[in-house]
C-alpha cells in the first residue's frame, strides 16, 4: 500500500512539476496579470470620461444661461469648446480601450 501511495505521489509530482506545467502556468499568470492592467486602465478611462462629462454638461448649462441672460456671443465660443471637451474624452476612452484589446491580442496565452 506504500509503495502505491509513494508511487502515486511520484507520478502526481512529476506531472505538475514538468517544465512544460510551469511554463503554461506562469503564462496563464502573466496574461491575467496584463489583462487585469488592461481592465484598470480601461476603468480609469471611464471614470475621466465621466468626470469630463460632468465638467463639460456642468460649463455648458453655466455658458448657455450666460447667454440667455446677456446675448453675449462669447458664450457661444464656452459652448463649443465644452462640447470639444467631451468628444476629446471620449476619443481618449476609445483609444485606451482599443489599446487595451491590441495589448492582450499580442500577449502570449502559452
């Protein structure tokens, strides 16, 4: 019965030992360590373009009754750029998040 345990142990060893095991295992590792990277920087991508989004709602409603109030054009001008401002942030999310889908495409899985 020893001598089945041992041999059982042995063979369990070997198999989870085997450089081929521990090169697959640490690959599997390193991808879900980049992967989990990527994740993070998609997340704060998203957390600037909601912050952004606010800024710029936030600038555009504060230019908007400036200019129902006064009719001065120069509002017209805070506008456009608070505008600019979120389509700028949300070119970044995109460009972080594709990015982030070409750096785990190239990565090794093995």
């Amino acid at each position: 019965m020893s001598d089945s345990i041992s041999s059982s142990l042995s063979i369990i060893a070997d198999a989870t030992s085997a450089p081929s095991v521990a090169r697959s295992q640490g690959a599997g590792k390193a991808y879900q360590s980049v992967a989990q990277s990527a994740a993070i920087a998609v997340q704060d991508a998203a957390d600037y373009l909601r912050n952004i989004e606010t800024i710029s709602s936030t600038a555009q409603g504060v230019a908007l009754a400036q200019l129902l109030a006064t009719g001065d054009a120069q509002y017209v001008q805070v506008l456009e750029q608070a505008q600019k401002m979120a389509v700028q942030a949300a070119s970044a999310f995109r460009d972080v998040g594709s990015n982030a889908a070409d750096v785990l495409k190239g990565f090794p899985t093995e």
